[in-house]
C-alpha cells in the first residue's frame, strides 16, 4: 500500500487579499413592491403574501408576511394583520414559498472569493467547517463583519488522528497523537486556537480517543467526527460524541460478524499518509457487513444513539459519489464554478485515491453500498436518532453551496419525508450548534430565508427553484443572486494555476499537478 498524494493544507497567505473579492452585493434598487418613498433609508424588508413553510411541524403557512430588522426576523403572521412598518422596503412574495437559510453540517472549504459566495447563493447561510485551519477564521470575520458574502461559520479544530495518520502532517493540518497525553495535549491547543469542537479521526487508539474525550469535557467542547476503527462505535456514543460523520463504523455494528470484522480491522496495518490503502482495505469488510446485517443488532444500537442524542452526519451524497468513482459525472455543469486546475487535480484522483485498486468487478459491491447506506439512515431515522445534513464537500464530484441539495434529494430517498429532510438542514443543526432559535421562520430568529419558486413539501427537488435569498438580514433576489453566480464562474475561470496550486483543496491538500 502506497502513500497517496491526497491531503489537506493551509490556504496560501497569498490568497487572503482576495478576501473581498465576492462581497454582498446590493439589494435591488426596484424592489416589487415599496413602502419606502424614493431615497429614504430602508428599515428592513417585509416579504408580504408569502407561504412561509413551518420546517418544526411540516405544514404551510399561507399568505404570511415576514418582517426583517437588522439581521433578525421582526414579526411574522397573516399579511391580513401585519402591517408594513414605516420606511421597510415590501417584496410581494404571492406564489412563493419561504424557508429558513440552509445548514451544511460538513464542509472543507478551499477558495475564499468562490465557495463561500456560493453556499450563500444556494440558500446555504450556515457550514460547519470540519478541519479548522486559521483561514476560515479570518473568513468569518469578514463575514461578520459584511465586508465578505459569506454563510455564518462553525470551525472545528484540526483533524487529530492517530499515528500513524491516515494524512501526511508536513503537508496537512492533522494532528498526529500516539499516546493519551498527546492527546489531551492536541485537546488544549484545539481550544487555545479558538475551535469550536474537537475532531476525531479513524486512526485514533482507543485509549487515546478516551482521553480527548475526557479531556474536552474537561474543558467545556464537544467532540465531532470519525469513529476510531477500533473503537465500538456504541463506546463513542456513551462517551458522548456529539456527532459521528459518515457511516463507516456504524455498517460494522449493525453486522451480525461484528466480532470478526473488528479483528480484521484491527489487523489492518498502514503507512502514514496511505488514505487509499486504508479506502480500499475497508471497502471487503463493508462489504461482509452489508450482506450480513441484522436489523435487532441495529435497532438496540440507534435505539443507544437516540437515548443519548449522538447526531449522525450521514454525508450520503460523498458516499454515493465516491460509490460510483467510475461513472461520476466529469461533465456536470456545476463544474464551472471551480478552478480548471483544481478540477484536473480532482480528476485525477478519482484514479490515485478511489479507483487505484479498484477492479470494475467490484462496481457492484460499491453501488450496493450507497443502497445499504440509505436503508441505515432510513432505520435510523425511524428510531429518531437525530440526523444533521452534510456533504463532505471538498470530495470528488461534490460543490459548494449545490450538494446539498442532493444531500436533502438523498435523504428523501432513505425514507424521511420532506419536511424531516429540511429539519436535517434547518432546524436540527441548528439546536446542535446551540442556536435556539436558528433554522425556522419566527419572531427573533435570524434572518436567514430562501426564497423558492416551488413547494419543498411537496418535492424536495423544489429547493432547487431558489428566487432569491437573505443572508444576515441582506436581501438578494434572483437577478442579484444570479450576478454573484456568473461572478463566481468568472472569478473561477481567471485563477491561475499558480494561484490554485498554492491554495490548494482544503479536502485533499495542495494541487500539485506533477503528483497526479
């Protein structure tokens, strides 16, 4: 098994003078509909007969009128009886539908002046950030602060993973822990760095995953993440992981060869930096584990998880890109709105990380997998373990802002209904993140809103139909938004290689063309 060229990396310095090269634009100089004679000041923003979709109980609210003040809703009720405040800017919503600002629960953000701007013009107004690195701080800082259109932002402490690590620390921002005191050790500096959780990764001992444990509760954070290989992922919901990513342990608990498989995983031996050598040593074992499946194994553990409000974070659209690597789509229209050379290096390792290895003979196996991962989100869901949505963008045929939408698409699939998909988006990452009133349409709660041209109750699709947005109480409508999408494609199109290269991917490291 060969170490692989995939890794993550610190956004070059020279990349932080285009902070604010895609900032808030403008709201609309003619909105539909004005309150507010010509050259007052605006107060805020009423969108008037609107159906606004309550998220918490399914239904639609129809013919509602939303009051915006600041960064924050004012008033919401029947447009019959809530009058447009004097100097509030009125936007006739009649035949839309309003939703709360998306979440994406899992994210890896690479270019300042592209992917931030494009989770807000997909109605993504929150990401959680999972491999802190210093950049993104700055980022939501200026954000913050209005000078960078820019979703609100939650960052995650460095990867720390066990030794040795799945990724090359000269070249990523992974912490390498060998033993439990590096590891309350890599706990202290995640705090000291600002982090707002703690993540774990798959190589971590046991006993030194107990530690970090320990130690963040010690020290008031929340640990996110991988499950270690070896660890029983029911330990990890005891222990009180908050969120576990992915469904890579959770397949092996529900087996009933648990047992076996975890012998085999524990036999696994790897050099540093060998993601690829670890990918495919796993997919044999998640095979056996899908074919072998005991629904009564898996009822007691997500029974577990939802006694103890262990989030999962299912990240189905990274799984079903990377279970299809063969036959992704390497024409998807989306692809414009990323770097040429990021694309190429992306491109090419869909050979060097997920398909060295691979023998077509085992597409099936692979397909079958992004199958038995909707039934495992679908079983969870029906015993109410709570489910956040994320893409894992920053993978292989995934896009910022975009993916998330397949993401909801995804869960649809596994069995949620619509309205349970947008809580997955809305309001249940929103409690997770500590924000009460986040992630549905009431008096007091951000600002953040998508407008839509169709009913998401009705086809989750309808997402999609974005007519325009707020973000932090800054109003966009369609012409507006689409200017941020053609001036994201055009800031795509004119990045240097060089530019690129020095940046690199936040999921896979620096672009370095030769390596591919």
């Amino acid at each position: 098994m060969n170490p692989t060229p995939s890794r993550r990396n610190l956004i070059a310095g020279g990349l932080a003078a285009s902070l604010l090269g895609v900032v808030a634009p403008r709201a609309a100089a003619s909105p539909a509909t004005a309150a507010t004679p010509p050259g007052a000041p605006s107060r805020g923003v009423a969108f008037t007969h609107a159906t606004v979709i309550d998220v918490e109980r399914g239904r639609r609210l129809p013919d509602t009128t939303v009051v915006v003040r600041g960064d924050r809703i004012a008033q919401v009720g029947p447009s019959t009886q809530v009058p447009i405040p004097p100097g509030v800017r009125a936007v006739d919503l009649r035949g839309a539908f309003l939703i709360p600002g998306l979440v994406d629960a899992h994210v890896h953000s690479s270019f300042a002046t592209i992917d931030p701007a494009l989770y807000v013009a997909n109605g993504v107004t929150t990401v959680r950030e999972m491999s802190g690195r210093e950049e993104l701080h700055d980022w939501r800082d200026q954000a913050d602060a209005g000078e960078l259109l820019g979703p609100r932002w939650v960052i995650a402490s460095r990867i720390i993973d066990g030794a040795p690590t799945l990724w090359d620390p000269n070249l990523l921002p992974v912490v390498e822990v060998a033993t439990a005191a590096e590891g309350r050790a890599a706990v202290r500096d995640a705090v000291a760095e600002g982090a707002d959780a703690v993540k774990v990764y798959s190589r971590l001992a046991p006993d030194v995953y107990r530690a970090i444990v320990d130690e963040a509760r010690r020290r008031g954070i929340a640990v996110v993440g991988h499950t270690p290989d070896e660890l029983d992922v029911a330990e990890a919901s005891d222990l009180g992981q908050a969120s576990i990513e992915h469904t890579f342990t959770v397949s092996v608990a529900t087996s009933r060869d648990e047992r076996e498989l975890r012998r085999r995983i524990a036999a696994i031996r790897l050099d540093r930096g060998d993601y690829n050598g670890w990918f495919n040593a796993l997919h044999p074992i998640d095979v056996q584990a899908m074919r072998t499946y005991d629904r009564d194994r898996a009822a007691r553990l997500f029974d577990r998880f939802a006694r103890n409000g262990t989030h999962q974070v299912p990240t189905l659209v990274m799984h079903d890109a990377l279970n299809h690597a063969r036959t992704l789509d390497l024409t998807d229209p989306r692809r414009r709105y990323l770097p040429q050379p990021m694309l190429d290096f992306l491109d090419g390792l869909l050979q060097t990380l997920y398909l060295n290895g691979r023998a077509p003979e085992q597409d099936a196996d692979w397909a079958a997998k992004s199958e038995h991962q909707l039934a495992l989100v679908g079983a969870m869901h029906a015993a109410g373990v709570p489910l956040l949505a994320g893409t894992d963008y920053g993978t292989c045929g995934l896009f910022p802002g975009f993916s998330l939408h397949d993401e909801l698409r995804l869960l649809v699939r596994a069995g949620l209904s619509t309205a349970a998909a947008l809580r997955a988006a809305t309001v249940e990452p929103a409690r997770f993140l500590g924000n009460r009133r986040g992630g549905r349409i009431a008096a007091g709660a951000p600002a953040d809103l998508v407008v839509l041209a169709a009913d998401p109750l009705a086809d989750i699709a309808n997402t999609q139909r974005i007519d325009g947005l707020v973000t932090r109480g800054r109003y966009l409508d369609a012409a507006e938004r689409q200017a941020v999408l053609d001036r994201v494609a055009d800031e795509a199109a004119a990045m240097s290689p060089d530019t690129v290269v020095a940046a690199g991917c936040a999921c896979h490291g620096p672009v370095d063309p030769p390596s591919v």
